[in-house]
C-alpha cells in the first residue's frame, strides 16, 4: 500500500529504491540502566526522530480526509478530528467516521494513541 501511494507522488526509479532501502531491513536495540537488550528486526514503522519520519507518516496517513465526512489536521504522527453535534445525525456521521478510522488503522498497522470525546 505504501508502495502504492509514493508511486502516485510520482516518486519512481532510483528514488524509490532509496527510499525502500531506508525503510527495508531495520534493527533496533534498547538501552536500560546501562542493559543493552537483543537485536531485533522491525517490519514497520519509520526510525524514531528521523527528519523522514513524519512527512512519510503523513503520506501513509494523508487518505483518511477522503474517506471520513468531518474536519481533520494532520500534523506529523497526530491527527485531530472536530466535529460539532446537534442533531442525531451529526452524531451518527461522527461515530461511522470514528469507525472508518479504527478500521483503517487497523489494516495499516498503527495504533490510535487516545481518543477524547
């Protein structure tokens, strides 16, 4: 899917395969108090305090807007949804856009870090 969605940035050849290269066969270690501890390959995700980082979660995320009927901000790793609900129908457009969300989240591996009502 991410794959999908560089392409149609127009974003091809020897940049794609850069790009590929910077996100494909990653490790990581953690460090406490002083504990080193085992390698361990990651599968997804973006290196955490990258300047990459949050333009290609962005682009990973950017779609959600075209398939919710509320007002969002996306501004690097956090979204915002707004809505004002005075009628039974504003709610229900509010709860199915909430499911669209989770829904999507789920089939592209993030997580939804809190939800405030």
């Amino acid at each position: 899917m991410f794959a999908f969605k560089i392409q149609q940035l127009g974003i091809d050849g020897p940049m794609l395969n850069l790009l590929f290269s910077y996100l494909s066969q990653r490790s990581q270690v953690v460090l406490i108090n002083r504990t080193l501890s085992d390698l361990k390959y990651t599968s997804c995700g973006v290196p955490q305090g990258s300047v990459l980082g949050p333009l290609l979660f962005l682009i990973y995320v950017n779609d959600i807007a075209k398939n919710i009927n509320l007002s969002i901000s996306l501004f690097a790793d956090d979204s915002t949804l707004y809505y004002s609900a005075f009628a039974v129908i504003s709610k229900l457009r509010f709860t199915f856009s909430v499911t669209v969300i989770f829904m999507m989240s789920h089939e592209r591996s993030f997580s939804i870090g809190s939800v405030i009502l």
